[in-house]
C-alpha cells in the first residue's frame, strides 16, 4: 500500500480530550496523521504528552507560538469549553487547518462567527462530531431506512451514568454541565434521525449528582414537522439505566441495551395488513378483546454491524481525505450551527438557572 503523506498536528489543550482520546485514535489512521507540537498551559502536561506519542514535539505554553509554528498543518482545538470558537478563529486567521472540538461554540452568536470565519477560509474547519460514525447509530438508521418497522413515530436516546463527577466539566464558569458536554452528540443524533423540520422543543435540566453547579442530568423531547418523536436523556444522576437506542414503528421496534446488540420484533414484511373496521358493538364473551387477525412476528437479536463498517475514529480518516483528496468532509458547519441552536433553545427553555 503506498504510504500516505502525514498531516502533521498541533495539539491545543493537553487535556482528557487531547491525550485520552484523540492520539489514540491518531494511531488506527495507519500513519495518515503526525502530532509534531501541542500546548497547554502547564508545560509538564506537555512534557507527559511528548514522553507518551512522540518525543520530538515541539512543546508550547504560549497558543500563539504554536500557531507560529511552519511543521503545523492541522490544528486540533481541545482546550476548555468557552475557547473551542476563539482558538479555532485564531488558528483559521493563521492560515491553519482546524479540527474543533465539540462544543464548536457555546452560543449561537459565537457559532455564526465561527461559521462566518470559516467562510473567509473554505475547506479548512472540521468539527469534531465523531459520533456521528458510532457503529449502532448507522446501522440503526440502515434499519430504518428498510422500512422493516414501519413508519417510525418515535424514538428514545440514552446516556445514563451515576457519578459524583467533581472536575472542571461540572461547572457553570467552564462551560460545563452534561449539555455541553454529551449533549452536542446526542443533539445530533436527533436532529438526523428526526428527518423532519423541528416542530417543538420541550427540555427539563437538573443538577442531581455531580458536586459542581452545573447540570447533570437533561431531557429534551423534539416534535418533527412529520409527527416523530425524538425522547433524549443524557444523566450523570440515573443510578439504573435504560436502553442506549429503543425505536417503535408501526410494524415492528428495536432496542439495544449496550450497542453490541440489536434486538428486534416487527410483523413480517411478507404480510399484508387486513383492512379492519372498528366497531361500536361490545365484542362477544366468549371471544374477548383478543386480535382479529394473526400476526406473523419476526423476533431476532444481531450484532451490530453496519455495512459501512464505520468507527467513531474513522471521522479522522474522513479529515484526512478531505485535506489531501479533496472529498467533501461530510459534517458541514451548517450542521454544526444547528447544533448550537437547538443547544440554547434547550438550555433556555429549560428554566435550569446559570
């Protein structure tokens, strides 16, 4: 296979985000992506991260001097929260690919600058939505898209945890709370599997576990211009959990508990539905309230596996093509802004005081 040309990348924020997470997803792309500098603040973070993924980094406290930078092609935005918009303009105006973490912005008014940025420097923004590729969400959706369950009228999401979470997330001054944090994933989900202008919002958000003052646990219910039903949870207080993914139709439903299995009941596609009337009459004694006609279910239980074969990481690979192939990336800024949108619209109907 013939080698590929590293992107070479500036790590903003040596934090869960940009050493937990992305270097190691950097080490599936098969040598696509290089971290040559990172920054942060507490240049012994700098020292861990180059000891752990590359020990020639050029290591920075200051973000302007990392964006000084002539070895940096691609900017990766994982500082705190409330910078993600103003260190990826910066990076923009350097002349700087930029990979945003999500939140890409924490208002509307920020996120439309962003996208006003990004307009100035076409082709150079990349928003970190990677979950967007989960495994269990895309073939989800190819189930649906079948048309084995019907006409899908409502669906609930999933994210619950129970945890005393004391760090920077839990509060308000950092931008934290459970909506920014695994609500701009969860938002997107809805928004694409809504297919369907939003209608209606309804959103509740509490603080019941976590030590800092920011919310905890959210539910948002979106109402489509189709009638669909999209019934998100996200919580750090449920100390019992619910299914990550439960989808009802009008001819069949699926759950997953775990995302490693789906499992399903829906009427057979083979059978053709009889045209029954109601009837004002009380139905017979000896018969009871039993269904007029047999129904043929189909149950089964598969593992996930979706004919894409896509992984969270792939969104890398994605990011790679896109810079050096020049395919187009396939989460847009508009998608981005939309995000952010609904995110304050919840936040704001929520009567959750900030």
């Amino acid at each position: 296979m013939k080698p590929f040309n590293p992107i070479k990348i500036g790590l903003a924020g040596v934090g869960r985000a940009g050493y937990s997470m992305q270097p190691i997803e950097v080490e599936k792309t098969e040598g696509r992506f290089e971290f040559v500098a990172c920054c942060d603040t507490e240049m012994e973070r700098c020292d861990k991260f180059a000891e752990k993924f590359n020990k020639s980094c050029n290591k920075y406290t200051s973000y302007d001097e990392m964006l000084k930078d002539p070895e940096v092609e691609l900017v990766s935005v994982a500082v705190r929260s409330p910078e993600h918009t103003e260190y990826s303009i910066k990076a923009l105006q350097a002349g700087k690919y930029v990979f945003c973490e999500k939140p890409i912005a924490l208002t509307l008014d920020e996120a439309l600058k962003l996208k006003a940025a990004s307009k100035k420097y076409p082709g150079k923004l990349f928003l970190r939505h990677n979950r967007r590729f989960e495994p269990c969400y895309n073939h989800i959706r190819e189930i649906m898209d079948s048309g084995i369950l019907g006409n899908i009228f409502q669906i609930r999401l999933r994210r619950n945890s129970y945890q005393r979470r004391d760090d920077w997330q839990t509060l308000i001054e950092c931008g934290g709370g459970m909506l920014n944090n695994w609500g701009p994933h969860i938002i997107d989900h809805s928004l694409h599997l809504l297919e369907s202008p939003v209608k209606k919002v309804w959103s509740r958000l509490r603080r019941v576990a976590a030590v800092g003052d920011a919310e905890d646990h959210l539910t948002v219910i979106f109402e489509g211009e189709n009638g669909r039903l999209i019934d998100m949870e996200i919580s750090g207080g449920a100390a019992i959990t619910e299914p990550i993914y439960q989808v009802y139709g009008d001819r069949g439903a699926l759950v997953s508990q775990d995302e490693k299995e789906l499992k399903m009941r829906y009427i057979d596609p083979e059978q053709k539905l009889q045209d029954i009337k109601a009837k004002k009459e009380s139905p017979p004694l000896d018969t009871g309230f039993r269904n007029p006609e047999k129904l043929d279910w189909i149950e089964k239980t598969i593992p996930v596996e979706p004919s894409s074969k896509c992984e969270t990481w792939h969104i890398w690979n994605h990011m790679y093509d896109a810079i050096r192939n020049g395919v187009t990336f396939p989460i847009t800024i508009d998608e981005g802004v939309e995000v952010v949108k609904y995110t304050e619209m919840v936040r704001k109907g929520s009567g959750f005081e900030r």
